[in-house]
C-alpha cells in the first residue's frame, strides 16, 4: 500500500511511476488550475503538493495543510508560495533552478530580437495585406549589434542573457543587489552600473530579477522617464516587476521605443488591457521556460524534489533549507526565502 498521498495540480510531461512506488498520486486534469477551494481541500489530506505558479499557496491554505511535508514547485520563481508561512510550518519548498536558464536566456533574445526588428508588426502588416513595394523606410529599428544592453539582475539567466550578448558586440552593463566577482565581469565582458545610470543610457533593459516587495512595480513612471526615447524594455522575470499602467503611458507617449513582456500583472492580460492596444508592445504567454527538453527536465526535478522530501531526505534544490537546521534546533528557520534567477 503507498505510504502518501499526493495532490499534483496540473498534467505534467513526466512519468510518475517513481512517485507510484511510494504515494498515491491524484493529478488535476484541467486546462485551467484547480480553483482555490479546490487546493484548499486537496492540502488537508495530502503529505506532497506539485504545485506550478499559477497556484496560490498562500499563508491559510498553508496552515490548513496539517499533514504536508513538502511542497514541490515545478518553477525556478516561487512567490506565489508564502516561503516564511511554510517554513514556519516546517513545510520543505523545493523548486528548479538551473534547467530553465538557456531557455529562458533564449526567449529573451528572441524578444530582443523581435521588438528591436519589429517581427510581429512586420508579419501583421503582411498578412493584411499592407506589404505592396519595398519601401526605404518601412518598418525601421535600431541596430542590435554594437548597442548598449542593461541587465537588471545577474543570476543566473541574467548571465547567460550576457553571453549571448557577446556575439552581438554589445557594451552590457549589469545592476543587480550584489556587485559580481571580477572575474565574471571580465569573462561575460560585462560592467556594473548603478540602476539609475543603467536606465538613462541602456538602448536595451532587459530584467532578470525575482519579484519580492523591493522589485514590485520596480518599473514606473519614475524610471520610464530617465530612460532613452528609445529605449526598449524585456521582461521575462515576473509581471508586476513593471506597473502595467505606468509602462502604458511611457509607450503611448513615446516616453520609450518599445516593450516585450513574456510576464505580465496580472496573468492572463486581461483582454480589455489598454496594453494590448499598442503596436509598439509585444507580449507572449509566459513561455520563457517552454522548450520540449526544459519543461521535461523542470517537471523531473519537481518530483526529484517531492520524493526526496516525502522520504525525510534533503531535497535537491529546496529554497527554505532552514527547516533543516530548525529540525536540529541550530536556526531559527526563517532564513533561505530569495533565489537567483
Ligand atoms: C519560472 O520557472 O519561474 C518561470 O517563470 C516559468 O518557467
């Protein structure tokens, strides 16, 4: 008979035969996330969740979970988890670091790629039937290579989003909360700037930190003013890392050039979002991380995590670890709730 019981709250691509040998396994079999009162119930009976960002666990729902072990998030970004109220609980949180990093460096280079180049306006003015001559002046952008690209956040997508950079001749600063080794400096090529200065000079801003109370609504109107007019915005971290109105008014005034969000606030974008009425605005669905090979490997990481947790043994890539130390009554188990990107 197995041992636990486990709530996974969407279809993943993965074999669950492992998990088999030791829970009971209930999938959600929805399109959309199980509703809240759903989960609600679901985390009152099990010893393991497999949860995705979509799903809120949040302090209530944690403290209704009297019988849950271990939280596994098949995501590197966790903050729709409340890390302090499962630590609290001795709830193990793990998630997926590292698997998602090319991928999501990858789309963010194609968001680059596509805003500077105007792709998706280039392909909506084809197919209605616009493109009739070749014109000197149709559908201009600025140059790529040779520009100036603002990081905000060096972990480590952050960093891979430099390297690539490398092949583009680009001057790549970089603000992020800690000043960097210099010899990663030297090897992605990169300088470390102030956020001011980074937004004043950067012909590109592309962000790469996690949402936490100092990074919400980082992006403003404030900080949309001291950018260039033109200037172009990449977020591929998390939505309300920019304030959706403010970043309306900086593109309908011309305040910058362009923006790709493949994160927005909320998500889905509400279909009556006046940001959806701008051509200057390209958004895709959160797909940062959705490569066949990446989201294969996020979901085995996720059970990698949940069975080592439903086991008693260290999780492969936990965020809060001070449950451990708390259990040996050597922390106070609060510490452990940031993770780099
Ligand atoms: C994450 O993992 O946090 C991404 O946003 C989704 O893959």
């Amino acid at each position: 008979m197995s041992q636990f019981k486990v709530f996974v709250t969407r279809r993943l691509p993965v074999d669950f035969t492992a998990l088999e040998q030791i829970a009971t396994v209930e999938v959600w079999q929805e399109r959309q996330p199980p509703p809240y009162e759903v989960l609600l119930e679901q985390v009152k009976q099990v010893d393991g969740l497999l949860c995705l960002l979509t799903d809120p666990i949040d302090r209530p729902l944690i403290e209704a979970a009297t019988t849950l072990k271990v939280i596994s998030q098949m995501a590197v970004g966790y903050d729709n988890i409340d890390i302090l109220a499962a630590t609290a609980r001795k709830i193990l949180v793990g998630h997926t670091p590292g698997v998602l990093t090319d991928a999501t460096a990858d789309l963010t280079w194609a968001l680059i790629m596509a805003a500077a180049r105007r792709v998706v306006e280039g392909d909506r003015f084809t197919r209605s039937g616009q493109w009739t001559t070749w014109e000197p002046d149709l559908l201009l952008g600025p140059n790529i290579t040779g520009a100036t690209l603002g990081i905000l956040g060096l972990g480590r997508i952050g960093q891979a989003v430099a390297q690539r950079a490398r092949g583009f001749a680009m001057r790549v600063i970089y603000h992020s909360r800690h000043r960097c080794p210099p010899d990663l400096e030297q090897s992605l090529g990169i300088e470390y700037s102030s956020f001011a200065h980074l937004l004043q000079v950067s012909d590109f801003i592309t962000i790469h930190t996690p949402l936490s109370e100092d990074t919400h609504h980082l992006f403003s109107d404030a900080q949309f003013e001291q950018m260039k007019s033109s200037a172009i915005l990449i977020n591929t971290a998390r939505g309300a890392i920019v304030d959706p109105d403010a970043l309306y008014r900086a593109l309908s005034r011309g305040q910058i050039a362009r923006a790709a969000l493949d994160v927005t606030e909320p998500e889905p974008i509400p279909m009556e979002s006046p940001l959806l009425t701008l051509d200057n605005l390209i958004i895709t669905p959160h797909i940062g991380s959705a490569s066949v090979q990446t989201r294969r490997k996020m979901a085995e990481m996720a059970i990698a995590n949940l069975i080592a947790g439903l086991n008693n043994q260290v999780l492969p890539n936990c965020v809060n670890p001070a449950v451990y130390s708390w259990e040996q009554g050597t922390g106070d188990g609060l510490q452990g709730s940031s993770t780099t990107f």
